[in-house]
C-alpha cells in the first residue's frame, strides 16, 4: 500500500494519480515541493502552469530535477544514470529549466548543485557492464539506492564538483513572476 493511500486511510485528503487529473485545492499553497518529478510529466509547462494557480502571490516553488548540462552528462551520454528512458520524458539544463520556469509564470530565484555522485557512479556501472564487467557494473547501477556510509567518503569530491554546477542533480527555487 503506498503512503498515498495510508494518508487517505488517516483521514487526509489526497489525490491519487496525475498531477493534470488533481482537483483545485481549498486553499492556495506557500510551498509547492516536487522531488524527481518534473522530468517525468507529460507536459511540464502545462503542470507548471496548474501549480502557479494553486500558489499564494509569494508561494515558493522548490524543485529537484536531474541535471543534464552536467559533466556526468557530457560523459556518459546514453549511458547516463539519470537518462532513465522512456520514464524520464523531458531533461533539463540549468539554462532550460530558467526558460520553462519563465514560460510558465515562474522566476527561477535559486539553483543549488546537489552534493551527491550517485548519478556519476551509476553511470559508470551502465558503462562497465556494457563493456563486459557485469558484477562490478551491476554493484554500481545499484550504489545509488544502497550506497551506505561510502556516500561520505566521497562527499568532498561531490562538494566541489557542486560549486562548478557539475553534480548531476539541482534542486531549483523559483517564485511566482
């Protein structure tokens, strides 16, 4: 049963399903969070759009999206971790998500470059295995769901790469315009 529906059972008010399906809520939102959503809905423009109208005049909107103007990107390419095809329809660059945030009635005010290399290690498993190395390959497309405590030895190496906007996540904070 997923948290959705335990929720329900409790008594809250959830929606299960779309985001382009989901009632208009009561009251409007300060905050409007979506982890590793964006780059899976069908329209993003659209649901950027619905989402303006369900905020109150200086309601943040914080998103976490996979980062493709990243050096994991550059790399790795059809390789990359966070490619995720055909679950992830849409990838973004800092530039891009700017404009789409823009278009649809949202300043982006923020991007902060997530201090993690889990999409560069699964991306370097992808590559492994392909090239016949399949044990090593497949304990790495893992790592960024069991990682464990190794994710603090490496945290120096994602901090900098964070500061040269190279990580591949960004969690993006925008306003409404």
């Amino acid at each position: 049963m997923s948290f959705a529906y335990k929720a329900q059972e409790l008594g809250y008010k959830v929606h299960v399903g779309a985001l382009e399906t989901a009632p208009q809520p009561e009251v409007l939102f300060d905050l409007i969070v979506g982890w590793m959503v964006l780059e899976h809905l069908h329209d993003p423009i659209g649901s950027l759009k619905k989402l303006k109208e369900w905020a109150t005049p200086d309601a943040w909107l914080v998103l976490s999206i996979p980062n493709a103007g990243s050096l994991e990107f550059k790399l790795f390419k059809d390789k990359w971790y966070a490619l995720q095809l055909p679950t992830h329809m849409h990838h973004f660059t800092p530039q891009s998500i700017e404009n789409i945030l823009r278009i649809s009635g949202w300043t982006l005010e923020k991007i902060y470059h997530q201090r993690t290399l889990s999409n560069l290690i699964g991306s370097l498993g992808y590559l492994l295995r392909e090239n016949g190395f399949a044990k090593i390959g497949n304990k790495l497309i893992n790592f960024p769901d069991q990682g464990g405590w190794v994710v603090y030895l490496l945290y120096p190496l994602s901090w900098f790469l964070s500061l040269l906007g190279q990580t591949g996540r960004m969690t993006i904070w925008a306003r409404k315009s």
